[in-house]
C-alpha cells in the first residue's frame, strides 16, 4: 500500500468522523489520524530511499571487500616500506579504495585465469584485478571499470639468440598463456599474419614462460612490459624485440548479476585518483626505476647476491630488525656504496661496506670502519636517525627516499633543496618533485642564494635511483630462490 492510497483513506476517515460529530474527540482523532499517516508516509519513505539488498551494502555490512589477483611479481612482493608483506601498484591502488570504504581488503591470490573466474561466479570474491580478456566466452558475465593503467605487450628472446623485427619472423617456439591477454592479441594479429603460430599453455602464467625463455627452453613469449622490466632483474639474459601491443588499459571485472553500486563507487575511485594525480604518483613510485636496465651491471649484481652476499647477510638482517628497516633495502644501499667491499675507500676520505665519513663514524661509535659488522650496524643506524628526522609531512612512504638523498649528500642540502622547490612551485614533500629540483643544487644561479651552497644533486638522484634498482633485484631473486626450491621440495616428496 503505498503512502498516498493511505493518506486518502485517512482523509476519507476524518471527513466521516467530522461529519458525525464536531465534538473535542473529533479533533483529537483528527490529529491522530494525520499524525499516523505522516509517520507511516516517512516510514515508507526511507525503505524506498534505500534498498539494503545492493552489492555495495552487502560489501559495507561485511566490513570487508574480497578481490581476487593473479600471483605475480608485477603485484605481488615483499615491499621494504611493510617488511614481509604484500605491496606493488595495483595492491596499493585496492588498499585505497578499500580505506575510502572504510573496509578491510582481502586480497585472494589465484595461479591462473580460470581459477578467478570460478571464484567470481561462486561469489567468493568482489571482483577480479586481473586482465581476462582472453576468456572471450566469459567476458558477456562481466562488467569492466574504467580504465586506470596502460601498458604494453612485448615479444621477449634471450640475448644471444637471433632477434625478430615483427611476428612474421618468427620462426622458434612461441608460447603464451592460455585465454590470456597474449593469446588474445596473437588471435587478432591471424589476419595480418596468417602463418602465424604459437603454443598456448593451460599451466604457465608470463613469469614462468619468461623464466624458460631465459633457461633457453622456450624461444619467444608475450608478456606486459613491467613484468618483463622486473624479471629482468632476476634474469637479465631476458631481451624485448619488439612491441606486439600498446596501451592496453588496465580495468577491474564485476559479474554482470551484480547491480552497478559497486561499479559506480569504484569508477567514482578512479576518476577521482586520476584527477588529483593519486595514480600518477602511485606510477612512479613503483614503476620509474624500471625505465633503466643496463644488462652487465644487472649480471654483476645477481652473481655478488650468490657468491658475496652470504658472508654479510646477517649483519644486515640483525641490523635492519633492530631499526625496523628492511634489510634487502640496507643491503642494496651498501651494493651501491661499495659494492659490498668492506675495505673500499675512496678519494674524499669514506670508507667502509657503508662508505662513512670519519666524522659520522666516531658519532655512531664505530671504530673500525673497514670492519663490516661495525660499517654496517653505523651505517643501518644512521639512516634510521635520518627517517627520524624526515618532516612528518612527507608521506611515510616516501621519507626512505629522502633520507637516502641526505645521507649520500648530507642533510643540510636536502633542506635547501625543499626551500628551492617551494620558490620552483613544487612540492617540497614530494619525491617526484625533489628528484628534479636536486640536480638545480650544482647550479650557481641556484646555489648561490642557498645556505649550504654548493651539492651534487645529480649525484644523489642517481644513488637513490641504483638503489631502488638494486632492491628491486634482491627481493626478485629472493623470491625466486623461494620459488623453485618449494618447487623441488614438493617435486621430491
């Protein structure tokens, strides 16, 4: 019964009582009359507004938002900033939507495709961050967000081996993934090449198939470039021929049987982080460093972790914990500053695995400086004392990179160069922003107005960048150590 067949049988009441008697009661029923139709107009009124049964209230009544991933490295690793917890793009990208929601995220990692898709249908997920437009006969059950990343797709050989210009050289064994993204633009691509050829496997993702390219099992695969840029640091015999695809856009997947709250709250996300630049800035952070590779010094660095490595691991492990820091991330800096010689020095008088000025050295107790536990317990130490003092306005993210800037220059130049940013119009608690006003600090025009003058800015930028490309291979190989030996130990039971 809706309000307004109420409020005209109310009316019609009262126009009878009236009629019968114009006594005290009479008004009084009046008045209770209209009373109760007005409370029962407004009753009906807020079940109308809000419909308890969407998705978006299920998901706010569950307190949780359920997601659904593939197990990769592009999303999945250890981050130094959340020691032994997930972190990457796309992960942190989910925890903000979810934290605008004021819900929990819980991440459900899958091997491959199908595994989502089936999870998707028994409703044991929200939706899925994972690209399924290779399941062409599925993707009439999904609706797609907007996008919010592009990449591209890359034809990958082994350096050494000969290289094709396009897919019509291609004459080696070429595999994909099945009903992948690859498989997909490899059926589109039949009707310009229509001698094309390739094996597509039902077991392996891109990681893997990129593995066997590089252990020469395999001749070429597909894969997305950020997943080639960071095996690449685990494997450096990995080599790009050629782009087969570009700007494929990055969306999230929702079943169809869903209503569109959910959609509309997550397009509203990602327009909104497009806007104030949250995406942007989500993109550099973790995708810049992979803009350089340099091969040999990639190979050097992946045969130090075997053969060096394992004498001072433990200091930086024991180290790290004690100062709350990463110690992969410790390890990466001392690679950088001496490549984990305990005895280097160098022209300006540092010295040591962790490179200490005399100075510094003497304020941290360190007495040996060439002595590595020593070098590296004042080195760890010293920039956790840094971080300290990093202004709480620089997100907590970020305050690693600054302090890494400081302690390669010195603290004093990273505040002249948040001065100078402030005067450039930029941000001086960004690190996007700071990385390009340090090189201005070896500019007379610049440093002259500055209160500690002169630096080699550029020189800072640079320690900080080797060190992100250093970690980045430390935590890929780490993890791919992991990997193959819980593949033996499960092979062998």
């Amino acid at each position: 019964m809706t309000p307004i067949i109420v409020i005209c049988g109310v009316y019609s009441l009262i126009k009878k009582v009236a009629f019968w008697s114009g006594s005290l009661i009479t008004v009084l029923l009046i008045i209770l009359a209209i009373t109760s139709a007005l409370f029962y107009k407004e009753s009906i009124g807020v079940v109308f507004n809000k419909n308890p049964n969407t998705v978006l209230n299920q998901i706010t009544e569950r307190q949780e938002l359920r997601v659904g991933m593939l197990r990769s490295l592009t999303t999945l690793y250890v981050d130094y900033r959340n020691p032994n917890q997930v972190g990457g793009f796309e992960y942190t990208l989910l925890k903000k939507f979810a934290d605008s929601l004021n819900l929990k995220l819980k991440i459900t990692f899958a091997n491959n495709l199908t595994e989502l898709i089936t999870k998707s249908k028994e409703g044991k997920i929200d939706f899925i961050a994972a690209e399924i437009k290779g399941y062409e006969d599925q993707l009439d059950s999904f609706m797609q967000s907007q996008p919010f990343h592009y990449s591209n797709q890359q034809l990958v050989y082994r350096i050494g081996s000969v290289k094709p210009y396009s897919l019509n050289e291609i004459t080696g064994n070429l595999t994909v993934p099945t009903n992948s993204l690859q498989s997909y633009i490899l059926k589109q691509s039949q009707n310009d090449y229509p001698e094309l050829n390739w094996n597509e496997s039902e077991r392996l993702n891109q990681e893997e198939l990129l593995k066997m390219v590089a252990d020469e099992e395999i001749d070429y695969t597909i894969a997305n470039n950020r997943t080639i840029a960071i095996m690449q640091r685990v494997y450096p015999s990995l080599t790009v021929a050629f782009e087969v695809s570009s700007n494929n856009p990055k969306t999230w997947y929702l079943p169809k049987s869903y209503d569109t709250s959910l959609l509309n709250k997550i397009n509203s996300f990602i327009q909104k982080s497009l806007n104030d630049g949250s995406i942007k800035k989500l993109e550099y952070h973790y995708f810049n460093y992979m803009n350089k590779f340099d091969y040999v010094d990639t190979r050097a660095f992946i045969r130090a972790i075997e053969t060096t490595l394992p004498k001072y691991q433990s200091f930086f492990e024991d180290n790290a914990q004690i100062n709350e820091l990463d110690w992969k991330l410790i390890a990466a800096m001392a690679y950088q500053e001496s490549h984990w010689n305990p005895k280097a020095v160098s022209s300006t008088g540092v010295r040591g695995i962790m490179m200490l000025t005399k100075s510094t050295a003497e304020s941290l107790n360190v007495i040996n400086r060439l002595d590595a536990e020593q070098s590296i317990r004042g080195g760890t130490l010293y920039l956790k004392q840094i971080i300290n003092r990093m202004p709480k306005s620089i997100p907590k993210e970020e305050r690693v990179w600054f302090a890494l800037a400081a302690y390669n220059m010195g603290i004093g130049h990273l505040w002249d160069a948040r001065k100078l940013a402030v005067t450039q119009g930029k941000n001086p608690d960004s690190w996007q922003d700071i990385r390009q006003i340090l090189p201005l600090l070896s500019e007379e025009e610049y440093y002259a107005d500055l209160k500690y003058g002169f630096a080699r800015g550029y020189q800072a930028v640079h320690f900080v960048d080797s060190i992100q490309q250093y970690y980045m291979s430390l935590v890929g190989y780490i993890l791919e150590k992991e990997y193959r030996q819980k593949y033996i130990d499960e092979k062998s039971s």
